[in-house]
C-alpha cells in the first residue's frame, strides 16, 4: 500500500502533467493559426507526450493499490507574443516541473519508498531531456531573429517530428 503523503503528491503531479498537454495543445493551435505547421506538429507530439507521462504516474498509483485523484485543469494561456516567446515559457514550465519531480524524489526519500524513487528517475532523465530541447529551439529561433526564410526552415525540421509511445509500465 502506498504511503498517503507520497500518494496525494503523485496525484497533485498527474494534475501537473494534464495542465502540460493542455499548455502545449493551446501552443500547438496558436502555431496552427499564424501558419507555422511544423511548430504546431512539434507542440501535438509534446502534448502527446505529456499525456503518456501524466498516464504514466496514474498507472503506478492504480499499481500500488493507491487512488488516482483528477484534480480540475486549469486554462492555459491561448496566445503568445512570437515563437520564441512560446519556446521561452515552455522552457520556464519545464523548470516548473523538473522542481515538481525534485521535490517528490524528495519525499520519497524521506518516506523510504523505494518503488517511487525508482519511477522517478525515469522522470529526471526526461525532464534533462525536455530542457535541453527546448533550449535548443530557443538558441535557433535567436540566430533567427526576423529572418522569415529561416524560420520556414526551421518550420520544416520541426514538422518531423513523430509521437513515439512511452512505456506506462
Ligand atoms: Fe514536459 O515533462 Fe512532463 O510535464
């Protein structure tokens, strides 16, 4: 049985998750509406994504004999000032949530609750992951500045992208 404390965190973190693909899915429609195809393909696959990591932690709660909670979703913002400026917010929610894991491998160390420690590492890798992404975007759209061509460009590399399914354990 899974501890109470560790339980209401992970279903405060599933919340978390849910409001990510909800956060990106408004990004991936305001790309769609300025006519930038690839970015919004490229924020569908993180919506996606966020959807498998949000499935993943309730899995493990419904596993350890716990209760999943689904909390209200709040609503995200629908408009951004540039690409870069969505790219930059993504990034600042990423660092939202890579303290939202630190803090439950956090607790559970405190709890001794080695089964949620060992989920969580899963999580600390992707979230180095997810950073290190956004950061990258953030570095091309900079050298891009106001170049139109460029940004097509990258457009396109962005429109790649696919939707690789996570293991929910
Ligand atoms: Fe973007 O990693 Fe989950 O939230």
């Amino acid at each position: 049985m899974i501890d109470k404390d560790v339980e209401e965190e992970l279903n405060k973190q599933i919340n978390e998750e849910m409001y990510s693909a909800y956060l990106y899915l408004s990004m991936s429609a305001y790309f769609e509406n300025i006519g930038l195809k690839g970015f919004a393909n490229w924020m569908y696959v993180q919506y996606q994504e966020e959807m498998g990591h949000a499935m993943k932690f309730y899995r493990y709660v419904q596993e350890r004999g716990g209760k999943v909670r689904l909390y209200a979703i709040k609503e995200p913002p629908h408009e951004w000032k540039s690409p870069l400026d969505a790219f930059e917010q993504t990034l600042k929610h990423e660092k939202h949530i890579t303290e939202c894991i630190n803090n439950l491998v956090d607790l559970a160390e405190k709890k001794k609750d080695r089964a949620t420690f060992n989920l969580l590492q899963w999580y600390i890798d992707e979230q180095v992951e997810e950073e290190a992404n956004d950061e990258e975007i953030i570095a091309q759209l900079k050298l891009i500045g106001d170049n139109g061509q460029g940004l097509l460009m990258l457009d396109r590399e962005l429109g790649q992208r696919t939707y690789t399914p996570i293991n929910q354990g």
